[in-house]
C-alpha cells in the first residue's frame, strides 16, 4: 500500500504470456490447460450458487475503497462480472446515519448481483446495520474480516477480528440472524505467518450460516506485498462445503484458470487486476471457456472506456449532490455542517482510474501530470480527446 493508502499496482504480468494448447475436450464441459501445466483443467461455465442465488459465471469484483464506486462497478458488470461488491462501510456510520456513509449503499440495477459490505466490531450494531442496509434491497451482505488498514484494525475490525474469534463468531452469527439475504464473508489468511487460521476461520463462519467465503491469500501483515499464498484457499476449499472465493495475484486471465486449477475454489474475485482493465472480466471469461486468449484492449478502446468512466462519474456525481442539497439529508449531520460534493473534488476523485486507463501508453506521464490539474469533468474530457489526437487515435464519442 502506498503512502496515500491505495493499493500499490505495480505487479503486472508481462505481456507476452500466453496460454497453453487446450487439452482434450469432454462431451459436456470445455477443458483448459493452464500456464505450465500438462493436464487439461475441465471448466464448469456456471458460477457458484451462494444461498439462493447462481451466478452466472466464476468470476467477481474485489472491494477496494475509493476505487470500486458504482461507476467502476457498472463497467466491470458490462465486461462479464458476476458479482461486485460495494466499497467498505462502516456500520457504525450507517447506524449513525452519516450521510457520507449513506452515499456509498447507492448502486444501480445493472450493478446487480451485488453486494453490500459493512465492517465494525460490535455484533448489535453489525445486525443493526445490515438491517438498515437492507432498505437498499441488495443481493447480498457482505462481512469485511480482512481490512488490513490500520485505522481499521485500530478499532478492532477487519483483519483484528482474525484474533478475535470469539467476537468474529458473535458479529456473524448476529448479521446472519438479522437479514433474509445471503451472508457472505471476506478474510485473509491470517494475521501473520506465524497464525495462518483461514480455515478454522472459515469453519466457524460456515457454522454460523455464512453462505459462502473469499479467501484473500495474505496474512495482515503482508498487506499488498510480496507473493499470495493459494495453498490456503486450497485448504479452505477442503476445509468447508460453502463456497469459495481465492483472491490475490490475478491480473491477467491466465491466472484465474491457475487459481481454479491448483486451489478447487469456486470462483475468482479480482481487485488490482481490473484497474484500468475492466476488460479483464470479459477476457478471463472467453480463456475460461475456450483457452484462447484475447488481444488486450487498443488504445482507442482504453481511451473510448475512459471517456465512458469520466461521463458516468459525472453523473453520479451530480447525483450525489442533489442528494446532499436536501434538506432532511442535512439534518441527519446536525448544526450548520454541510457537506456538498463539489465538481472538482469528484474529478479529483477519478484521476487515479485515468492513470490506470492511461499507464504504458506514450506520453502518458506528461498527460497524466496535466489531468492531475484538472477541475473539472469537462476539462478532464478535454484533455483525453487532446491525448488521443497526439497518439493519432481517433475516438467514437457518443
């Protein structure tokens, strides 16, 4: 993790990978031969079933705060996500009624499946949450025992919980009892090295009704760095008859037919790999269910799909501070505190996607210095149709 407390997204595959020839293929079900690997990998083309619901395919949107907002969500759905997730929430903001926290439960139709991911450390405010979440009508709620962040575990939340859990038991078994949807959950591999616990974690989530689990393959203390671990989402996979979900190190679609292969999990969430790359989902589905593995997205696609990105944030932003100018939205902050969302913070708010959109094309340092200035939506669009005309790439603005 960075010193702004985002995601660190250096570690990309190289660009010449590419899979190995598809194996023998059986009547009813298509076999892939992953990277490396001699024996064909058979694929089953339907998702996992988590309670009552089926997705579509095996394949899911990692949680990532300030980054997985539903504009991100929506275009990761449109490219072949099955499942997605909204950004951490407090539950103890929402109970509270923040209205910043409020903001963050607003999602789209199209986003669905979805769910909706509450972290705290207080069982009757994490069923109080849930409950007051569910007048949202999500698919799903979501438990986040693997928030490595420090303000986080400082309140004994997220990954602290992966040391406590006798607590960790009462939060689920208190969300579980509180909704009628499904109840999933997100751990890590453990604390540290030294107390790797997915599994037993895993086990006591499945006694108290948890529906299915994902398994990032870090301990907290790795955080982002170094290698995942997918031996432990093999273990889980052995250790519970829910399903569930490896995550860690999948950045290109090559590794999520690895992950399916060596751990048994039922399904891939990607985080770090979707960013500026939402064309990972629909990549990853075609070599799941073919082996071939798909061009990467031109120039022209990259910049077309951040002009689309741009648009729908400026929406949403706009959205959003509608919803801030009401007047009961203000009397839930108290006194004469408002909080609007000006233009220019929800520009500021979507520089990071254009460097990711942006990051190994030509010149795109220079550019990307010129969009940090940007103030406004507009003057963001501005500056990438200038981008694309100085690549000689001419776009299809709608």
């Amino acid at each position: 993790m960075n010193a702004s407390g985002e995601p660190n997204v250096s570690r990309q595959r190289d660009a010449s990978e590419r899979p190995s020839a598809l194996g023998q293929r059986d009547a009813s079900q298509p076999q892939v031969t992953g990277p490396g690997e001699n024996a064909p990998y058979k694929l089953s083309f339907s998702g996992p079933t988590i309670g009552n619901l089926t997705l579509d395919s095996r394949l899911a949107l990692a949680p990532l705060a300030g980054i997985t907002d539903s504009t991100f969500r929506l275009l990761c759905k449109e490219k072949g996500a099955s499942l997605v997730c909204t950004e951490m929430i407090s539950a103890d903001g929402l109970v509270r009624g923040n209205a910043q926290t409020l903001t963050l439960l607003s999602f789209a139709e199209e986003e669905r499946f979805i769910a909706i991911q509450l972290f705290g450390s207080d069982p009757d405010v994490m069923a109080r949450a849930a409950e007051k979440a569910m007048t949202f009508s999500p698919d799903m709620i979501d438990l986040n025992f693997g928030c490595p962040a420090r303000k986080i575990v400082g309140k004994q939340a997220g990954c602290a919980l992966l040391n406590n859990l006798a607590l960790l038991r009462k939060i689920a078994a208190a969300v579980v009892s509180a909704v009628d949807v499904p109840v999933t959950a997100k751990i890590r591999s453990g604390w540290d090295e030294k107390s790797i616990n997915a599994d037993r974690v895993s086990e006591m989530l499945e006694d108290c009704g948890v529906k299915a689990v994902t398994v990032h393959a870090r301990s907290r203390t790795d955080k982002f760095d170094g290698r995942a671990n997918w031996d432990v989402i093999a273990r889980v996979k052995r250790a519970v008859g829910i399903p569930v979900i490896g995550n860690g190190d999948v950045m290109v679609p090559q590794d999520a037919a690895r992950m399916l292969e060596e751990t048994g999990c039922d399904a891939v969430m990607i985080g770090r790999g979707a960013l500026g790359n939402p064309w990972i989902f629909s990549r990853t589905r075609h070599f799941l269910a073919t082996g071939e593995l798909l061009p990467s997205p031109s120039e022209k696609e990259r910049l077309e799909l951040l002009l689309t990105h741009i648009a729908l944030a400026e929406k949403k932003a706009a959205v959003i501070s509608s919803l801030e100018a009401r007047p009961e939205r203000r009397a839930t902050r108290g006194g004469s505190r408002e909080r609007n969302v000006p233009e220019n913070w929800s520009a500021f708010a979507i520089r990071k996607h254009v460097g990711w959109y942006t990051k190994g094309l030509p010149e795109s340092s220079r550019f990307r210095q010129e969009a940090n200035r940007a103030a406004s939506f507009e003057e963001m669009r501005r500056l990438v149709v200038a981008f694309a005309s100085a690549l000689g790439v001419e776009l299809n603005r709608k």
